[in-house]
C-alpha cells in the first residue's frame, strides 16, 4: 500500500516541505546540552587479562562478531528478509541508543532500574543480571559498574557493543526469541525498548521464568514509539506515519506499541507481585523546569533522529513503500514537529510503562 498523497492528509495538507528539520539543527539541539559529547567509538581497555580472568563470566562471547551485516537502502541491518529485525544497527542508529539511555536515566532519577534490585540469594552468592537486547551494552555496563561484584550478560542479534569492558560483563550474540540456553539462574533480569521485536511476547516472559531463580525479578519497559500525546495531531502526518507503521507491523507478525506490557501476559507465565507503573517523558522544550526541559530535548532529538529508522525496513518491506516515499514522510513529520509541536510550544509527552514482575519463591 503506497503512501497518501498529500490532498489525503486532512488538517496536515498546509505543511509543506520547506518546513523541515534539518540535520544540522538535531545536532546543534544534542551539542547545546553536550548530549552526544563523549560518545566516541574511539576506546582504549583499561582492563588486564588478569582482571578478567579473576571473574566469572569475564570473557566477551561474540561468536557473531565477523559478521558482514546487509546495507539496505542505505542503512545497515543485523539479518536479511522481511522477518528481519526492523532497526538498523548502523553508527547513527548506535549514537541514538547512546542518547536513549540517558534519556532513561533521567526520567528514572539516574536510577537504572525502576525498583531496587532484589536481595541476593545470600551474601557470598555472585548476583547475577540478564540484560535482554542489550543494544550498544549502555545499561549492562551502567549496572555492572554499580554493582562491581555482580556478574552481567549482555545479549543481543548484533555485536555492536564495545570491546572495552569490565570484567564482570559479557557480552553475546544469541536470538531472544529462540530458546534460552544459559547454565544458571539469574536474580534479576531487564529488557528495555524492544517493542515490535518479537512475534512471541507470552514466549519471552516464559523463558525469562524458566532463567530466574526462585524470587528473581523481570522488568520490562517501553513506550508506544508512534504515539506522542498533544492535542491536534489528528489526520497529520505523524498520524498517517503511525498508521502505516501499525499495519506494517501487523503484517510483519511483530506488533508495536505497548500491548506486550499487560500484566496478564505475566501472570500467564507464572509471575507474581506483578506492578505496572508508568511516567510521562515530556517532548520538547515546552517545561518550565529545567531538568525536565532538558530530558525533552533529548527525547525530541531521539524522535527526530529515529523516524527514518523506526519506519523504513517496516514500510518499504511490508506495505510496498519505496525509500524515497519513507524519506519524504519522514521530512513532512519532522517538519509537522517543528512547526505545530516545538513552534507552538505544545505541551506534548509520551507514556513510559515499566513492569516488574518476581518468579514466586
């Protein structure tokens, strides 16, 4: 199904192309507030082999690593085919997961977890923490420097993480969707942002049950990354965006948006204690407060940044779009944006829903 043509598009016809924003304002937005200083690919191990040899679980498990990843129009991606993973997995997409997980980090207090950890097994027991799609490694090695005697794994379809790490992390390439093969329960386990990744929800909180030990904690999170809250944004582009993003995900089998986080699909595999809480991450400068103005320039620069990632393999896979017709959708939101969301100050945010769930005793 092509995309509409603009006379379709209702109370968004009046945008027009020359209202856009572009590259060189998203970067001037993240340099402003130092966003993305410090995220050099550039790394240097601090790490002897006698530090990693001292933990278990200290070596970095890429079997994957030599790996020569598909370009597809213009964009790198893990797998092939249209059951492929629908993010790229390329150095832009990398620096916005960098910036996503300061964005968490914010919106929870600079806590990396919603709640505290839970208890270990037993003071001299080793603490063991499972990060599911672990993405570029950020919270793994977040965590696992907060709790330096912990052992962290971090997983993921693409090895993009860094080679410098901690000893007390390993990273590896494994397909959460396939059957988990680790030898020892975990105490905790995470996943975090992979709305529309998997065709079997029921199927992950299953084998995260199984892979817990007795009183460990899941938490999951996400947000519906197609649905800004602000009043007017019916019939504009970002409507139609999300619309078609909606039934390309339909068709692909993977859904987005936030209907993997109801707590009956926990309580289905076993959990109990389940908890749903959920935040608002504002969108734009429009707060008052500084902090809260500043985490919504980082979420505007990870929208803005995101459109053509979130929408490109989707659309041109499944619903027949080409890339010119993804790219030039992508220019009228983020022109959309610019003008009717940042122009006029809307007060605009998104849902952020964190579930955390404990294996009963």
């Amino acid at each position: 199904m092509p995309p509409p043509s603009g006379s379709h598009c209702g109370g968004a016809a009046a945008v027009t192309d020359d209202v856009e924003m572009e590259d060189a304002d998203v970067e001037s937005l993240a340099h402003e507030d130092g966003i993305i200083e410090g995220l050099s690919s550039e790394e240097t191990d601090p790490y002897s082999d006698e530090d990693r040899a001292s933990a278990q679980g200290s070596t970095r498990s890429l079997a994957g690593s030599h790996l020569e990843y598909p370009i597809e129009n213009g964009r790198r991606y893990c797998n092939d085919g249209d059951d492929g993973y629908f993010l790229p997995n390329d150095e832009s997409e990398q620096t916005r997961e960098n910036i996503i997980h300061q964005v968490f980090l914010r919106l929870l207090n600079n806590s990396l977890t919603m709640h505290p950890l839970p208890p270990p097994v037993a003071p001299t027991a080793p603490f063991r923490i499972l990060d599911v799609g672990t993405g570029t490694g950020d919270w793994a090695l977040a965590i696992a420097e907060a709790h330096p005697t912990s052992i962290v794994t971090g997983t993921d379809l693409s090895a993009i993480q860094p080679t410098a790490i901690p000893p007390n992390v390993v990273f590896e390439v494994d397909d959460a969707e396939e059957e988990w093969l680790f030898s020892q329960p975990f105490d905790f386990i995470h996943i975090r942002g992979l709305s529309g990744s998997f065709a079997s929800w029921p199927r992950v909180y299953e084998q995260a049950f199984k892979h817990l030990r007795p009183g460990g904690v899941l938490e999951v999170s996400d947000f519906d990354d197609m649905n800004l809250n602000w009043q007017g944004s019916s019939n504009s582009y970002l409507e139609i965006m999300a619309s078609a993003v909606s039934s390309a995900a339909e068709e692909s089998g993977r859904l987005r948006g936030d209907g993997h986080l109801r707590t009956s699909l926990f309580a289905k595999a076993g959990f109990s204690n389940v908890l749903k809480e959920t935040l608002k991450l504002p969108f734009g400068t429009w707060h008052s407060d500084p902090a809260q103005k500043s985490l919504g320039k980082m979420w505007l620069i990870c929208v803005l940044e995101g459109l053509e990632a979130l929408t490109l393999r989707p659309l041109t896979h499944h619903l027949g779009w080409s890339a010119e017709e993804v790219r030039d959708m992508c220019q009228k939101v983020a022109g959309e944006i610019t003008r009717d969301i940042i122009g006029q100050n809307i007060h605009a945010y998104t849902t952020v829903h964190f579930v955390t769930a404990t294996k009963p005793a």
